[in-house]
C-alpha cells in the first residue's frame, strides 16, 4: 500500500514539473507565430534552387 502512495507523490510532481515547463515556454513566447506554420510549406527550399 505505502509503494502505491509513493508511485502516486511521484507522478504529481513529474505532472507537475512538466506542467511548469508548458506554463513557462507559453509565458516565453515559444507559441507566438502563427503565421509562419501556415505558409512554410509555400516556401522553396534553398537546395533544391542550387541544382
């Protein structure tokens, strides 16, 4: 029984950690473009021009 409340604490703080890591990449900007995703693959890619 104390192994399953020890599995239990773990897991709510790896969930935890990578809640803060997903809080702080949004806080940092990491999601900011949007309009870059909708329009990469209009672009040429640079050596396939070189040939």
């Amino acid at each position: 029984m104390s192994v399953i409340v020890v599995l239990i604490g773990v897991s709510i703080v790896i969930a935890g950690g990578f809640l803060a890591a997903f809080l702080w990449a949004v806080k940092s900007g990491q999601y900011e473009d949007k309009y870059t995703p909708s329009v990469r693959m209009l672009f040429d890619d640079e050596e396939k021009g070189k040939k």
